[in-house]
C-alpha cells in the first residue's frame, strides 16, 4: 500500500485535529480550510519529508515562518479574522501542549515516510 503526500497530510492534520479538540483548541477541520491554509499544512508536511532529523524546533521556525509570510502575527488568542496566533513565538516559550503537537507532527510524517510515494 502506498499513499501521496497529500493523502499523508489529512491523515497528520486528522489526528491533530483529535488532539486539539482533546485539549480544548480550536482547530479547523481540513474541509473548512481555505486552499492557501491546505497547501501550507502540505508545504509543511513536504518539507519534513525531505528534512530528515528535523528538531520539533526547527519544524516549529518553519511553520511561524509560514504563517508570518501569509500575515499572521502574535495574539493572546488565536484569531482567523485578524490572523493573530498565540504559538507565533519562540519554541521555548510555547506551553508544552504546543510543543507536543510539533513533536507529533514530525513523528507522524516520519511514520507514514515508509508508504508515501
């Protein structure tokens, strides 16, 4: 069996979609995301692909850096209208629930690495 990229990304985006409802957060559902907002999830899910031995750090450098060239900056409370996120800080300086989900986010992508195409 075998699976594309953008087949692994919604699997890794359903799964942190669980988490985050588990945790209280909201999370988009991938059907409800706008076309820019997917092609960044698989842009993000791409380049772990071929990074191999990324740090949940630097995965975490890419996806700010991600969504500050899309217009997002700091907010206390995330906010699609006003493109504010409360994780668009420094990896050390984000509660430990958020650093899980880059962790997570990695060790999905290198689990499904073996049957992506």
């Amino acid at each position: 069996m075998t699976i594309s990229k953008d087949q692994a990304a919604r699997i890794i985006h359903a799964a942190l979609e669980y988490l985050n409802m588990f945790q209280g957060n909201e999370y988009p559902l991938w059907d409800e995301m706008s076309v820019s907002e997917r092609e960044m999830f698989v842009e993000g899910v791409n380049w772990i692909f071929t990074t191999p031995g990324i740090t949940p750090e630097e995965a975490h450098v890419f996806w700010q850096q991600s969504k500050e060239a899309a217009g997002w900056t700091y907010g206390p409370i995330k906010n699609y209208a006003t493109k504010q996120h409360p994780s668009i800080r420094p990896f050390a300086q984000l509660p430990v629930d958020e650093q899980v989900k880059d962790t997570l986010f990695i060790e999905m992508v290198r689990a499904l690495s073996p049957i992506v195409r």
